[in-house]
C-alpha cells in the first residue's frame, strides 16, 4: 500500500510542476522539480530493495 501511496503522490506533484512549466516564464525550476521528485521515488524503492536483499544475504 505504502508504494502505492508514494507513487500516487509522485505523480500529483510531477504532473502539477508541468503544467506550472508550461505557463512559466522560467520553466526551468519547475522541470527540475518534476524531474527531481521522480528521481527521489526511484532512489527510495532501489534503497529498500537493497536492503531486503542485504537482509537475505545474511540468514
């Protein structure tokens, strides 16, 4: 549910800095935003599937 959770809201803010971009004078602050949440959301599932996987490792 939690991912689920995190992907929805991702999504809502990613789709919202666009369309403020396109009516910007300076798109360039809200592309970096659009682009930064999502590089955030992959971060964050690759940092618990590392771990899931450390954990594994040790038993």
């Amino acid at each position: 549910m939690w991912p689920t959770i995190k992907f929805l809201g991702t999504v809502f803010i990613s789709f919202f800095a666009m369309i403020g971009a396109l009516g910007a004078e300076n798109p360039l602050p809200l592309f970096a935003v659009a682009w930064g949440i999502w590089i955030i959301y992959i971060i964050s599932l690759r940092s618990k599937r590392k771990m899931r996987l450390i954990i594994a490792a040790k038993d």
